[in-house]
C-alpha cells in the first residue's frame, strides 16, 4: 500500500514528507517505548506512536522506518518537524487512538512486523 493510502485511510495530515507519499508499505509497528521500537521494529515499517520528540525521529531513523504516524491527535516539537526534514522520514498525524490506527490499517492489509516475541526475548 502507498503512503498516501494510509494517509486516506486514517484522514491523517502529512507534516513533513509530502513528496514521499509513494513510498510502498506493508508493514507497522505501534509504541511508544522507543527501546521497544529499537528492539522490534523491522526496517520499511509504519511507526504508530503518541510520542512527538526527536528522539522518535532519530529511533525511526536508526530503524529505518517508511514513516511515523502520530495517533491521537498529537502534534510534533519543532524539534522533531526539522530532524524529520534533514533525514527524510515522513511524518503524518491522525486523531486515531493507537489502536484503532492499528486495527484500521489491519483490517486494510498492513500486518505487524512482528508478530510475537520469543520466549526469551524478556528477562523474568
């Protein structure tokens, strides 16, 4: 599916990347623990997050995400709107909850990058 689908599907506004709205995506990963996004997070994936730093720029960076999609509502820093610019990560934003984004992009044909941890993928 094309970014701009998503974009159509979940009635998001694009803030920085409205000339990559042809990038080609199959897959997301929703949190907003960036370590979690560290760990699991697959390269070209959709990023559902309510965090709005730069950090989530530079995660999705590091991981090579497709795009960041803001749900409920949120608005990124300034901070976040500049680093997304200089490395050219899309970033849109919806009023979804997290998980009604991740259930309307499921229910359209995008699936999870993962779709459960091992066994020892936690420390108990």
């Amino acid at each position: 599916m094309k970014l701009r689908e998503v974009k159509e599907i979940l009635d998001a506004d694009v803030i920085v990347g409205k000339d990559k709205l042809d990038i080609e995506v199959s897959t997301a990963f929703g949190a907003d623990l960036m370590s979690d996004v560290l760990a699991f997070a697959k390269a070209g994936s959709l990023l559902l997050t309510g965090l709005t730093n730069a950090q989530v720029v530079q995660t999705a960076a590091t991981r090579h995400i497709a795009a960041i999609i803001l749900v409920r509502g949120k608005e990124p820093s300034t901070e976040a709107i500049d680093m997304a610019k200089e490395l050219q990560i899309p970033i849109l934003a919806t009023k979804y909850i997290l998980f009604e984004t991740a259930g309307i992009l499921y229910s359209k044909g995008i699936v999870g990058c993962l779709k459960k941890v091992g066994n020892d993928s936690f420390h108990k």
